[in-house]
C-alpha cells in the first residue's frame, strides 16, 4: 500500500470518529442554560418557516427556473410581452418586482392602462374596470342590466356615459337592454371564477329582461310605433370553439297579428343593433351588403308564399345576426349579438357595438361569418345557468 492509500483510509477514519461523536454529544445554543443532568434531553419539532423567513434566505420562488435567468434575459422575455402584461409580470414576485422595477404601469397610454387595469381585475370578483375614468371600482349588487345608472362611478350615470361612449344616446338600446361593459365583464367573471357569495349577483346579471306594450309610444325622441309588440333580451355564456366564454344575446320582438301592416314606419324604434336599426341618423345603412333595414321590413319575402325569411341577415359592422320569421299573422324578428370574452373595455369587439354610427366611416368595424352567432347561441348551453343550477 503507497502512502497515498495510507493517508486515504486515515482520513475516512479521522471523519467517521468525528460524526459518531458528534451524535453522541449535545452542545448548548450559545447563551442558553445548561439543562440539569437528571433532566431529560426533549426532541424539539422543526417549526415551518414564516413569510419574513423564506424572503430572507430567498423567498419560497428561489428555485424557480425562471429566477435562475440572467437578469439581461429576463428582459429580454419582458420586452417581447404586450406594454399591459409587463406591469403584470412585474408583479409576479417580489424578486420579479425587484429586477423589473414597480413603476412600468406609470408609462402607459391611456389605451393600454386600460388593458392592464382589465388584467389585473380579473383575479378581483369585487371590483370592476372603468373606461371613463380609467380607474377600479368596488361593486354595487343594485347595478344591473335592469338598474344600470346605480353603478358605483363616483362621475355619476350621465357624465360617466359620455365620457364612455362620447355622446348621449345608448349605444345598445334605448329602454330595452342596457348592459354596459362591466355587466359583461363581471358575468363572465363569475363564471369563471365560479365564487358561491356571487352567485346571488351572477343570477340578477343574467336575470331576461321583459319588456310589453300595446299603445303607441309618444316619448319625446323615439319613432311612435302602432303596433302591439313584446320584447324579450336572454343573456347566455356559450363556450366557444377556442375554449373561450363568450357573452351572447339573443333579442326577439314578437308583433302579434300584426300582417301585412308591418312595416318600416309602423315597428317604430326598433334597434337590431348601433348600425342596424330605424333612428333618423342610421336609416339607409346596409344589412348583409345588400340591403337595407327599411327594405327587409318593407319588402319580406314572405308575401310570395314563403314562411320565413330566405337566408339570415347581419351587420356588417358588428357581430350581429338577425332574421324575420312569420306564423300565421304573428311577425317575429330575432337577433343574436356577441359581445366578446372577458377582457378590456376597449376591446374591438366591444367598441364596434357601442361605436357612433353616426360618424361615418364607423370607426370600429368587425367582421363575422354571416348565421355564426345565431348557431353558436342555440347549439351551446349557458355555463352561468349550470352554476345556478
């Protein structure tokens, strides 16, 4: 054996000694009394670090791969993130928070401050974003498709409209339904996040709205209608094929034995959607390419023997759907609109619906497969409707 073997065998030696020994033996903490020989020795239970602990030594992400990244890297990843995600990620972790910085939402535009504010209310049930003033707020259970003025905006129902939309008229209907944009948000929001204690909310936001009358409206400003009518508007979350939910309408006028007096000038201020509808500054719009909303009303096809309609129209502006049907002398006009998935309020499809026609050309302009929205609505089942039960 060499004297490199010899001092190899010593040295394991010399280790094992050490670490019997050192099991045998209990050292005191420094400063601690020494126990008494005849009192037991206790074997202590390892506490879990607390919060404070875990940030010291590295905080409870230190093994996170992307942590172990070059700081130049990390960059590099949060330069290739749209300008309203890198807040977000920013506000990962405190290390993220860190090397990144706390201040990169003070940087954006308007337009994307508003998308980071959409991003960062998804994950709060209790709050919802503003577009007009650019701001979260708390909730108010009263503030519904049925009650929209009792929202929480401290600019109150008038001024907060026209700074949303920037102008008076309501975008999507008059006196029917009147969700705005965090009506949409939160439902989808519950739906998702499916919370018991907002069930009850999520009910009213999806509650249908009914609306019936048989006289002749005389409200200063709205076309004076002759006949009966009744309105029904039935809010659903669909699924769609990407896997995303969807908020959808479906909005159905009944005009009860109202053939063959039906007509553009007699259906009075009948809003199919912001493009597609008989106020004195959209009349004359095309449907489908085609036609107008005046000539589908004043012409139906039906008075050459047909029951329904030949074909579904649509806006070409918006995702809307809609068609005519007839029974008998019962008239039915049926719409289905998309409002888009979970997301910012200056979405384009949400702004294409709201958008001033008015101004031409239309701003925000969305394309569609012509009879998609109407199949989507009646093939899927309404996910907030299988959480109430």
């Amino acid at each position: 054996m060499d004297l490199f073997s010899l001092i190899l065998v010593f040295w394991n030696f010399h280790i094992l000694i050490l670490q019997t020994c050192a099991s045998l033996t209990r050292f005191p903490a420094p400063h601690a009394p020494m126990l008494a020989p005849q009192e037991p020795l206790q074997e202590t239970q390892e506490q879990p670090e607390q919060p404070e602990q875990q940030e010291k030594k590295g905080g409870p992400n230190a093994d996170c791969p992307l942590l172990q990244l070059p700081v130049e890297l990390m960059f590099i990843i949060a330069e290739q993130l749209p300008p309203s995600d890198r807040p977000v990620f920013s506000q990962a972790c405190r290390a993220l928070r860190g090397t990144l910085g706390d201040g990169l939402a003070a940087h954006l535009s308007g337009e994307e401050y508003c998308e980071y504010l959409a991003l960062v209310a998804r994950g709060k049930p209790n709050h919802w974003v503003c577009e007009a003033c650019l701001r979260l707020h708390p909730i108010t259970e009263l503030d519904t498709p049925h009650d929209p003025w009792r929202l929480s905006c401290p600019l109150g129902w008038d001024d907060w409209r026209q700074n949303a939309y920037g102008q008076n008229w309501y975008p999507l209907s008059r006196r029917l339904f009147r969700a705005d944009h965090r009506h949409i948000q939160l439902t989808l929001k519950y739906v998702r996040l499916n919370i018991r204690s907002h069930m009850g909310y999520l009910a009213r936001l999806l509650k249908p709205i009914h609306y019936n009358t048989s006289r002749e409206c005389t409200r200063l400003g709205v076309r004076p209608y002759t006949l009966s009518r009744t309105y029904t508007a039935t809010p659903k979350i669909v699924l769609g094929d990407d896997g995303i939910s969807r908020y959808l309408l479906q909005s159905k006028w009944h005009f009860p034995d109202s053939f063959p007096r039906m007509c553009a000038e007699t259906v009075g201020d009948l809003t199919i959607c912001s493009h597609c509808n008989l106020r004195f500054h959209t009349r004359g719009f095309p449907v489908s390419g085609v036609a107008t909303l005046e000539m589908v009303l004043d012409f139906p096809m039906w008075l050459h023997g047909g029951r329904d309609m030949p074909r579904i129209f649509h806006c070409i502006h918006c995702r809307t759907d809609f068609r005519v049907t007839k029974s008998f002398n019962d008239i039915t006009i049926f719409a289905w609109r998309d409002f888009g998935p979970e997301c910012s309020p200056l979405n384009t499809i949400w702004r294409a619906h709201v958008s001033n026609p008015g101004q031409r050309p239309v701003g925000w302009h969305v394309e569609h497969m012509p009879g998609s929205i109407e199949i989507l609505y009646k093939s899927r089942g309404c996910e907030g409707r299988k959480l109430l039960g």
